[in-house]
C-alpha cells in the first residue's frame, strides 16, 4: 500500500548515515504522534530502538497553521530543517472535496509556505 511506501521511506531515511535528526509531524487522533508513528512502523516490522536517537516526533498537522504547532516550535523548525519530504494526505472516496481540502491542498500550500520561508 501506499502508506507502507510511506514508512518504509521514512526507515531508509532513518537509517542514512547523514541524517542526524528526522522531525515527523504526525496527526495525532486518541494517542500521540509519536506513538501512532511507533506503532504503525512495528506493523510492517520497521522500528528500531535506535530510530529515538534520532527521530522527534510533533504532534501536528499540515493542513492548519503553522502545522498547528506554536509559534517557538515552526521557527524551531524553519531553523533546522535542511530537506522537507510531504506525504501526508487524506484519501476517502465517498467525501466530498470541501472535506478532503483542508488536509490535502491547504496542507500542500502550508508546506510550500515553509519552504519558500526558509
């Protein structure tokens, strides 16, 4: 599936020698962003303990402002982040596309946003 893709990218990414420190803006529903993403990596096999060194995990989500994290926390981030890789999206095929904007095109703009803050 696609979300597998997803993850898998996000382990390789991990695993390069390069990357000191992953940011994974994860929504977060009933549990934490860092305990879904933990969660869904053990699912296809991927977490490895080491991944806490190196992985901070933000509860968030792109398709609000500032990713809906505060104002300290998006400038942390726009000092910091050197690559910017956007997955994230919500795929439903029965809601209507008012339903389906804010996550998927608002967030797309929120993302370029930052980019072009940098």
């Amino acid at each position: 599936s696609a979300a597998s893709d997803v993850y898998k990218r996000q382990h390789s990414i991990l695993s390069l020698p390069f990357c000191k420190t992953l940011y994974a803006l994860v929504r977060s529903h009933h549990s934490s962003g860092e305990e879904r993403l933990k969660s869904t990596l053990k699912q296809f096999n991927l977490w490895k303990d080491h991944f806490t060194q190196s992985l901070v995990v933000l509860d968030g989500d792109v398709g609000r402002e500032n990713f809906g994290l505060s104002v300290e926390n998006y400038n942390k981030l726009l000092c910091e982040v050197d690559h910017v890789y956007h997955s994230a999206a919500t795929v439903h095929m029965i809601h209507s596309y008012h339903w389906l904007k804010q996550s998927n095109v608002e967030g797309t703009l929120n993302v370029l946003r930052f980019l072009f803050t940098k």
